[in-house]
C-alpha cells in the first residue's frame, strides 16, 4: 500500500481525498492510514473553523469555511508525527499551511503554522 517517495523522502499512499505520508512503515499504519483519511474528510468542516479561529485571514484574507475548504486541496498528513501540511493549496502560492492533530479521530488541532 505505502510506497517510497525520493522526493519526499517519506513512505506515502494517495488515499484520494488525502495522501498519507510515514517516515517508516509499521504494523497498523495501513489501517491508522484509511481511517485518518476518513476522519479528516469527516472533520474538514472543524479545520476551517480551526483556521479561521487560528487567523489563516492575516495571510489569505476575509475568507468564508467553504473558500477555506475548497483552497485547500489534498493535504499531506503525516500518521507519524501527527501532522496536516498543505503545499499545494489554492489560497495563494507562496506559504505552506500546516497544524497538529490529537488522534486518529481528528478531535482536536494546535500549533498553526503558515511559512513563506
């Protein structure tokens, strides 16, 4: 399911709605892997919010949860350290989007990162 990506330098799978990345593949990163994917699809309403109470607006502008979620696009995340990165997003083409998340459930998000 994972393959090894040279560029990345990570294991990824594209899930479709994600792409899934590991630095090692371990026992139960296949399953950890279709659930994150699911959750996330399930809580992408939550990151908007998240976004939006994080101040994603000082660098994109006013935006509304549907821009939010439609600007996206495929999120990196990483099952390892638990991370969502947005490169290639529509917002604007010059910052990387990234934050935290707790579990596997997408219950809660923190530390907001926006570089560029």
């Amino acid at each position: 399911m994972f393959e090894y990506n040279k560029d990345l330098e990570l294991y990824t799978v594209d899930l479709g709605n994600a792409i899934i990345t590991c630095d090692e593949v371990v026992d139960g990163f296949e399953e950890l892997a279709k659930t994150v994917a699911e959750n996330y699809t399930k809580k992408l309403d939550d990151v908007a919010q998240f976004l939006t109470d994080e101040g994603i607006s000082d660098y994109f502008g006013e935006l509304t949860p549907d821009q939010i979620k439609s600007g996206l696009g495929i999120p990196l995340i990483d099952i390892g350290t638990q991370t969502v990165t947005y490169t290639d997003h529509s917002l604007d083409s010059m910052h990387i989007i990234e934050f935290e998340y707790d579990d596997s459930e997408f219950g809660d998000f923190s530390m907001l990162s926006i570089d560029g």
